[in-house]
C-alpha cells in the first residue's frame, strides 16, 4: 500500500463486489474484499411468508382426487 495524499491506495481500490451469497463463507469473502478496498453491496434475499425458500423446500402437489391418509 502507498500512500496517496491522506488516502491509502489498497489492492482492490476502485473495485466492486455484490455479494448475494447466504452462507459464511460468502459473507467472509465479501469481508475479505471490503477489508482490502473493495466496495462492497450486500443484496439481501426475497423472503415470503415464514420460511426462507431453501428451508421451505419444493411445494407439495396432489392430483385431483388423491385420498391423503394418515
């Protein structure tokens, strides 16, 4: 790193990462990149209802007709 009148120039100066991840390591990367310089945008995920979409899983569709027994 050099100096540059008050300012640090750093290794990822001037670039810009978008971080859409939704595990740690993401998250951590995003970090990493922010702490050398980068400007970093998080985008938070759509979440409808209760559950997240991947917690939720795949929606359940019968046939018209099916008996359910329990």
């Amino acid at each position: 790193m050099q100096p540059c009148g008050e300012r640090l120039v750093t290794s990822f100066d001037g670039v810009r990462v978008l971080d859409l991840s939704d595990r740690l390591s993401g998250a951590y990367a995003a970090r990493l990149f922010g702490d050398f310089g980068a400007e970093v945008t998080l985008g938070e995920p759509l979440i409808i209802g209760c559950f997240p979409p991947s917690a939720a899983g795949p929606p359940i569709v019968f046939p018209v007709g099916t008996t359910i027994v329990s």
